[in-house]
C-alpha cells in the first residue's frame, strides 16, 4: 500500500500522463522521424538553461517554462520548414543536426553555472518520484485539451502523416499542417521533459509506437498494445525502484530498462507469430 501513499503522484503521473505521447509516438514512427522528439525536448531543456544562467529556479519560478515553450514552440516552426524531399538530404539528418547542436549550446549556456552539471543531468534523467499534486494535475489538463484538439482534427492529422502524398495531391498544407503538429507535439514534450527528463520522454514516444507496430498493421491494435506497454513500463519500474530501495534504482532510468526488456518481449512475439504461419497455412 505504500505505492498509494507515499508514491501516489508519480504513479498516476505515470498512469494518467503517457496516454498522450503514445498517440504521438504512433505519428514521429511512420513519418521516419525518431529523433524529432528527443531534439525538441533538448531544444525546450536549452530554453531551461537560458533561464537558469539568467538566475531562475526551474522549480520556483515561471520564466524556464516560458522559455522552454519559446524554444519549443521556434524549433516546431524550424522542423516544418525544413521538410523538403531530398535523395541525399533527408529530414532526419537535420533533426540529428538540430539536436545536437541544441545540446551543446546547453553545454555552453551552463558551462560557467555553479549547478549546471547537476541541472543537466536533471534535465536529462529527472526524478518523477519528486512529481506534485500540482504538475500532474496541470499537465494531464494540458494533455486533455491536445488530445481534444487532435481528436477533432485527427483525419487531417492522419492524412498527413499515413498517406502524406495523397494529403499533397489534395493541395493540402503540409508545412502548416505540421506546425500546428509540431507545436502540440512540442508542448506535450517540454511538459513531460519537466518531471520525467529527456530519456523518459523519448522512451515513452517511441518504444510503445515500435512495440504496436511490430505486432500489428492496424492503427488502433497499435495505439492500444502502446497504451499497454507504456502502463507495464512505468508502473513496473516506479514499484522496482521504490521496492528496491537497497539497490538504489533511479526511477527514470530503470523504466527506460523496463522499456527496453517489453521490446524485446514483443519482438520475440513477433518472431513466434512469424514463424507460426506457415505451420498455420500448411495445415
């Protein structure tokens, strides 16, 4: 019973929160563009060590949010303006650029700060066991409206990203359609980044999506093996580490591991399925 007392916030947080970047992570896996989550949480953890080097607290004060949607909301304005077709440039290749040059401006940005070492580990591992009433509560309200917002719009929104050619000879929009995707997209991550840290966040978005699509085509089936594995990561690895007190477990990293172990699950399911169908076929 103590998970429902002491650690009641960081369960639901890990419970109620990561519905969202499921759905998310469904759309960055079939555009082919993996790392665009990890570049927009390092962009929105830059906008955080602008406001640290400015003198904020990023647990006190407003500014480092403000600056993290800032940035964020500039690098979704970046990664729609640079999708273009290229053979030999493509868009993955500037989200790659786009990050680490992000990161090592926060390298700089902190360099001369007494805690920055410290500040950028947080940002990069966090700590979702030190997660308030208040953040779950404001960030699930947050997630609520973009999950309406996407709800209402979600053909256009699949359109654009499963049948991304049709959506072009239909005369839509794509780099305005994106934006508007980015920007939610980059919301919904700078809000996580702040209680789980990076890794967390990107574990979230794409192990789940990956799961979904190695075991089935249909986009429903893999939104809901998603929501599956993204529940039995997280409340698996907060129960590991808070059980495991003598091992000393940080709680981001060992969901990350936890992660890690249902995509091999799931692989080898795929792998068992696979090798099924013929025997089915034949008989």
């Amino acid at each position: 019973m103590e998970i429902f007392t002491l650690w009641l916030w960081p369960l639901l947080a890990l419970i109620l929160l990561p519905g969202l970047l499921v759905y998310l992570g469904l759309h960055v896996v079939e555009r082919g563009i993996i790392f665009v989550d990890l570049a927009l949480a390092q962009i929105a953890a830059l906008g955080i060590c602008v406001a640290i080097a400015l003198g904020s607290h990023p647990e006190h004060d407003l500014l480092p949010y403000v600056l993290s949607v800032v940035f964020t909301l500039l690098g979704a304005g970046l990664f729609a303006w640079t999708r273009f077709k290229h053979p030999r440039v493509p868009q993955e290749s500037i989200i790659g650029i786009i990050y680490v040059v992000a990161a090592a401006a926060a390298t700089l940005v902190l360099s001369h700060s007494a805690e920055g070492d410290e500040a950028l580990k947080n940002l990069l591992v966090g700590n979702v066991l030190l997660v308030t009433k208040t953040e779950v509560l404001r960030t699930f309200g947050l997630f609520a409206a973009i999950a309406i917002l996407h709800a209402l719009l979600r053909e256009r929104f699949l359109e654009v990203t499963f049948h991304e050619d049709d959506a072009q000879a239909a005369g839509v929009a794509l780099r305005a359609w994106d934006f508007l995707f980015y920007a939610t997209f980059g919301l919904t991550v700078v809000s996580f980044v702040q209680i789980t840290g990076v890794y967390l966040v990107f574990s979230y978005l794409i192990v789940p999506a990956v799961c979904g699509a190695l075991l089935s085509a249909d986009i429903r089936t893999r939104l809901v093996i998603g929501w599956i594995v993204a529940f039995v990561a997280g409340v698996s690895g907060l129960l590991l580490s808070v059980k495991l007190e003598r091992l000393d477990l940080p709680t981001g990293p060992t969901i990350v591991c936890c992660f890690g172990a249902l995509l091999i699950a799931c692989a080898l399911v795929m792998r068992l399925k696979d090798s099924a169908l013929p025997k089915l076929t034949a008989f």
